[in-house]
C-alpha cells in the first residue's frame, strides 16, 4: 500500500509525533485549543482564543466531512466549576466558521504531491483577558465526548512598578562563542588575561534562555520576537498571534505585546524601535505586528503607523521613534501600497534619510528614520570597506543615487533616547535596538562582518550606558541584553592563509590550519592601518586582513569555498544556482583559491541555518536580580512586564 493513502484516521490521531510536516503545530488532537495547553498570561493581557474542529475522525467513513458545529468551550479557574466561555468573559457567542486545508503526512507524501484534506468548524473570541493570577483550566468538548484540555496560568505577578524605563538590546543570533570570538579580535590579551573587556563582560547579571518554538524545537527571529516581546511561544514565521489553519494571514489568534500593554497601562509612555534591518523584517516588527505571515511587510509597516486600530484589537497607534532601513516598504515608487513617508509626516513625525538629517530631528517630536533600501550597511564596510557603499542604488528616497551618510546602530540608539527622555521622561519609555545582521552575516557565513556587528552592538551598549548616565537615566533603567536564538558557530583554531593560498590541492591547504597550540594568539589586535582608528577605550580590531586568521564555522552550511580570509569586496554570497541544475553550488568567486566544503544542508537552500543553543541574557539596572539563571524565552517577557509595573489584577 502507498504510504500516504492511509485509511486516514489511526494515522492521524498519532500525528502529534509528526515531524517534517504537522497538520496543525500546537494541536495534538482533533480538537483544537489557542492559546495552547501551559500557555502563560500576565494578569490583564488581552488575547484572542481560536477553537477548531477537525475531521476526519478516526478513519470513520460516517464523520468525513462533517467537523462537529456544535462544540463547547469552557473556562474552569483554580479547580472550580466549569463556566461556559460567552458567561465567563460575558461576551456573545462568536459566529460558527467553516474551512477546510491540507497537508502532508510526511516526505513521501509530498514526494507525489498527495495531501490530506481536513474539513474544519472554528470559533474565535477576541479581545478577553484574565486578570486574577491561577491556574485555569480551558477545555474544549466535540463529537459528543472528546475534549481537549489547555491548562493556562496567569502568572502571580506584582504590579509594583520598578523600572521607569526598558532598553531591550537584541543581538539578532548572537550566541556565547560569538561573543568569545569578538573579544578576541577585539581586545589585547597578554599570556592568556586580556587587558580589557567587552561592556557585555562588565554585566552584573547573566543568565540563559531556551530559544525553542512552540512546536519545533528551533526558532526564528518572528517566532522568537514574539516570545521576547509578548510571553507566548507560537510558530515559526509568526507575530503574536498563534497559527491556526485557516489561510488568512490576520485571523489567527492574537495576543497584546509589551508595546501595546505599556501604551495601553500608560498613555504617556514612549516606545522606540531600532533595527539595523529593514523595518518590516521580524524583530522590530514583533513589537507591533499581528500575523502569522512575517513576510507580510505591509501589514507591518501599517502597523507602525496606525497600530491594529482597523481590527479593533488595540488603541496603540505606533511607536514614537522608528530607526533603520529597508526603504522599499516606505516609498510609493517602490514595493509599498503607500507613500508611508507623506503619512508618518501628516502624523507629526520627522522622517530622515541620512545620520546629517537624524542627528539634527528635534528630539521632541517623533521621529521616523528610514536611511537605505534592504537592510543597512554593515559595521564593516561603513568603516573599513567603504568602497563596498559605492554603486549600491539606495538612497531611501527611491531616487537610485548611492547613500553616503550612513548611521550606525550606536547613532540610531543614541537618537532614540534623545527623543524618547526628550518627549517622555516623566511616564518612562521602552526600547528595543536590534544588531540584526549579526544574524544575517552569519547566515551567508561572513563571520567577520557578522562579529563586526556585535562589536558594533557592545560598543553602542557601551554608548547608551554613558548616555543614560548623563541623563540622570541610569538607575531607572533596566537593560537587557540578549539574543533570539544561536547559530551553531564557533573558533576552533587558526590559519595560515598565506599558505593557504600557496597551495595546490585541497588536503594541502588545510595543512594551512593550526588548532591547539598552532593556534598562536590572536593577530587581529596588534598594529594594522586601522590601528589609530579608534580611540581608548572603543574596541574594533586594528586589523581585519591578518596572515593568521580565525579558524571558524558553523554546524550547517551549503556547499561553499572557504580561505578564511575576510570578504573585502563586500559581504560574501557562498552559494549560487548554475544554469540548467537544480539546487545550490560553492560560488567559485566567493574564495577563489579556497578549500570546496561540501554542505550538510539540503541542496536547496543557499546559507547556513539557525541552531538549537540556549542564549546569553545580560541584565543591569532596577530588577536585574529575576534575570540571572536558566529560563525560557518567555520568561524575558515576563521579568521585563512585571518590572515596568503592568500586570494588571482584578476580577474577571
Ligand atoms: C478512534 O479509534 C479508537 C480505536 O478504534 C477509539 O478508541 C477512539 O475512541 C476513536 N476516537 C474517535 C474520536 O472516534
Ligand atoms: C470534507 O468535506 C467534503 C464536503 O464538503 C467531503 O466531501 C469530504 O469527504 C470531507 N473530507 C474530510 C476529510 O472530512
Ligand atoms: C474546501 O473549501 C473550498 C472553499 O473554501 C471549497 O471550494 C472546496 O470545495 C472545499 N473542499 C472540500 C473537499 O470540501
Ligand atoms: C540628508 O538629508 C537632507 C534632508 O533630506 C538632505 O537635504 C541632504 O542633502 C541629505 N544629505 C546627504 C548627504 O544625502
Ligand atoms: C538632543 O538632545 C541631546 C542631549 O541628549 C543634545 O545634545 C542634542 O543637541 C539635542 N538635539 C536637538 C536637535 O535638539
Ligand atoms: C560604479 O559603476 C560604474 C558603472 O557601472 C563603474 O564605472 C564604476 O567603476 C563603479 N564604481 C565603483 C566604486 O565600483
Ligand atoms: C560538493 O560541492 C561541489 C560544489 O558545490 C558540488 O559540485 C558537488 O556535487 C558536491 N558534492 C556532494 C557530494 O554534494
Ligand atoms: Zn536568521
């Protein structure tokens, strides 16, 4: 029998165990419940809740087609009885919906292109909350006597307000060996003790988050944005919402994010959001996006500008500062519905395409800085690689003319500050400034421009705790650092590249690779051209181009070359199709004499992959202590909430 023809049902009762391909991600049976079974809740947190009906049930021939319409759902707090939901949060019943989807079962499945069909019946209710701490138990009954179980907590929280303000650091996936890497180039050691330290070193607090999906065991940056920002572990690719089956991208159950609660608690608070990536990509759009479609940039940047007033979900009318690039989903003349830069203006914001215009934006008027089309340039070639700027077609304006006054993320998060104490200093402000490319570097396996961006992100933390200090901010401030999940790279020795290069064949130049104690120390901190460039106490490498380079990787890769020598014509693109074959290739220009390595991807995919690791949390600052530890990335959310005061108690 072909595998996929399966009397349907035994089969996908047990798909709870699917793993390439899942039916519904979060729904371990026929019926379904969101928020999910161990979902967490501040006290006073709005959400949406999403009940589906699936059939078929149990390859019973009777039932296909006929997904149960008339389930229950139930509330039932700390052990007592069960209310109906309509009584409990006393709304009307939502109206019966009805859809159908389809799936593989597995490889071989789509191998000939044979889905399942599943027939749905579905309700959702909007905009409840749950404002007593305890544990709640949501249960969902169909087809006569089935039910699904959610237990529920809403955390015991104080709503004591500790911190007046939150800067929330995102080293888009920066993990610990990326950190050990940077302070290597970066910092002079001798016999083995460094001379200085990264500002990450100096934090009085460190614990570990665990980056997981809530069904796959790895994250990315939406799924884990969503957990930073609102509490709830959804699915990869989405925003703040949990995923359902149905196909519309904006119906899928949605939760208030730290934004929209902190906004909502207190109108005159300021929220910030930086990125060096383009504004709608996930990480800044996790602070004010509701979809299960990430790639839905329209929806995010009309998010910013008019929060989700249309679907009556939130009075939040988008952040006070908005800083970085990605111009194309701005401009009419580009991929943007609308001219965004006309709109945010008639809305009071200043709109700046260059450092010049942002540096000198009033601080006391909202500010929207949008500096290049894509995402930014890297730290690496704005300082060191200049030329790599020129020809590049991405003045924000859409004029075609080449950006040649570019911020950095130390500029952007200093002008942030500005402008939110300027405007809020006495309500407090939050916000999230995101190195995104460290991500991205490390993706296309450019490990020097992906470690020159978290020496950038440590050199602007730096920045902004002498800021905040001038200020008279400092005690009032909680900061965090973080990241959103790893990628498996590390060091592992060092090379000779000059060598590397003198050789023929591909075994003799790996004789060029020196582990243990051919390693030698690191040669990227002593003299080079750049020496002079930076003055005491600001930390870059004084070269990036040494004979004796980082012997380094990741654990997931496609098919590249590799000299280990740094990509000074610009960022690298490992992999490239070849005409007339399928899948990726090393890109033979990417390292012209360099070793072929051959990947462990799937052929089909062209850069490297995020990675399973637990990732660095760094704390200072009013309620540091709750961050030190082990934890779950939803814990960030929780600390940061409780520590601004926004749990909200009361009765429901
Ligand atoms: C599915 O089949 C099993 C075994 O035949 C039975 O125990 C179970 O109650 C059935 N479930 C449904 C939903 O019909
Ligand atoms: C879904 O519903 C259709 C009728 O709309 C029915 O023909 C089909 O058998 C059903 N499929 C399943 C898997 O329930
Ligand atoms: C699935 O739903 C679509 C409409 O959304 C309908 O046209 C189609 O017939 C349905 N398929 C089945 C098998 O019921
Ligand atoms: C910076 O922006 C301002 C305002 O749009 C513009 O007048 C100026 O020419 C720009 N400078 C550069 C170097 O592009
Ligand atoms: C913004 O505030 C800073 C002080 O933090 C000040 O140095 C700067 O001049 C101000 N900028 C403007 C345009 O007022
Ligand atoms: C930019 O492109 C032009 C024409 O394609 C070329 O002549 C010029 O050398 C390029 N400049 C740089 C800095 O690459
Ligand atoms: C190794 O990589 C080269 C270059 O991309 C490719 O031509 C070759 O097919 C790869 N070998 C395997 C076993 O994937
Ligand atoms: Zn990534």
């Amino acid at each position: 029998m072909r595998p996929f023809s399966i009397a349907s049902a035994a089969l996908l009762i047990s798909c709870a165990v699917a793993q390439t391909y899942q039916r519904l991600g979060g729904c371990p049976s026929l019926g379904c419940v969101f928020p999910p079974d161990r979902a967490e809740f501040l006290p006073g947190q709005y959400f949406d809740i999403r009940l589906e009906v699936h059939s078929p049930v149990n390859g019973s021939e009777a039932r296909q087609g006929q997904p149960d319409p008339d389930f229950k759902f139930t509330i039932a707090k700390n052990g007592e009885e069960a209310v109906i939901a309509t009584e409990y949060f006393d709304i009307d019943e939502p109206q019966l919906e009805r859809w159908n989807f389809t799936w593989y079962e597995d490889l071989f499945a789509k191998d000939v292109q044979k889905p399942s069909l599943v027939n749905v019946t579905s309700k959702a209710y909007r905009r409840v909350a749950l404002y007593e701490p305890g544990e709640y138990e949501a249960t969902l009954t169909y087809y006569g006597q089935e039910t699904t179980v959610a237990n529920w907590l809403v955390r015991d929280l104080t709503d004591k307000r500790r911190a007046k303000n939150v800067v929330l650091f995102v080293g888009d996936g920066m993990t610990t060996n990326m950190i050990t890497a940077a302070r290597l180039i970066a910092h002079r050691s001798i016999n083995g003790k460094y001379l200085t330290k990264m500002q990450l070193d100096k934090f009085p607090v460190l614990g570990h988050q665990m980056t997981h999906s809530m069904d796959s065991f790895i994250t990315d940056s939406a799924n884990s944005a969503t957990a930073l920002y609102s509490g709830h572990k959804t699915t990869v690719n989405a925003l703040n919402v949990y995923v359902d089956s149905s196909k519309d991208p904006f119906d899928d159950p949605k939760f208030e994010t730290i934004s929209e609660i902190f906004r909502r608690r207190y109108p005159c608070a300021g929220i910030g959001i930086v990125s060096t990536a383009f504004l709608a990509d996930a990480t800044p759009a996790g602070l004010a996006a509701h979809t299960s479609d990430r790639g839905q940039y329209d929806h995010v940047i009309s998010a910013y500008y008019e929060g989700l007033t249309k679907y009556e979900w939130t009075e939040w009318q988008g952040p006070d500062v908005l800083l970085g690039a990605g111009a194309e989903n701005f401009a009419a003349n580009k991929e943007a519905p609308r001219d965004y830069y006309e709109l945010f203006s008639e809305k009071g914001y200043t709109v700046s395409w260059n450092k010049t215009a942002l540096q000198a934006a009033p601080n006391d008027t909202k500010a929207l800085g949008v500096f290049s089309t894509s995402n930014l340039a890297t730290w690496l070639d704005r300082n060191v690689y200049q030329e790599n700027l020129h020809n590049q077609s991405n003045y924000p304006d859409g004029s075609g003319r080449d950006t040649d006054d570019l911020p950095g993320l130390k500029d952007m998060t200093l002008k942030a500050i500005d402008v939110l104490n300027a405007r809020h200093a006495e309500d407090g402000w939050f916000l999230m400034s995101e190195a995104a490319s460290i991500d991205k570097q490390m993706h296309t396996l450019d490990y020097d421009r992906s470690l020159g961006e978290l020496l950038e992100l440590d050199d602007t933390v730096r920045a902004t705790i002498e800021k905040l200090a001038a200020l008279g901010q400092l005690e009032d401030t909680l900061i965090v650092v973080t990241a959103d999940h790893g990628h498996g790279f590390d060091v592992t020795g060092s090379v000779d590249t000059e060598y590397l290069q003198a050789q023929e064949s591909d075994r003799d130049k790996r004789r060029a690779i020196g582990t243990y104690q051919n390693s030698g120390l690191s040669q990227y901190t002593v003299g080079g051209p750049k020496a002079l460039r930076y003055s005491e106490g600001v930390h870059f490498p004084a070269h990036w181009d040494p004979r004796y380079a980082l012997h380094a990787g990741v654990v997931a890769f496609p098919d590249h070359k590799e000299d280990y020598a740094v990509h000074q014509d610009g960022p690298r693109e490992p992999a490239l199709k070849r005409t007339g074959l399928d899948g990726y290739f090393a890109s033979y220009k990417d390292a012209v004499n360099g070793i072929i390595i051959n990947g462990t991807l799937p052929v089909d995919v062209d850069q490297g992959v995020h990675s399973l690791t637990d990732v660095p949390v760094f704390a200072q600052g009013p309620c540091q202590e709750l961050f030190g530890g082990v934890y779950n990335s939803v814990d960030i959310f929780f600390h940061m909430a409780e520590c601004l005061g926004l749990a909200e108690h009361g009765e429901n």
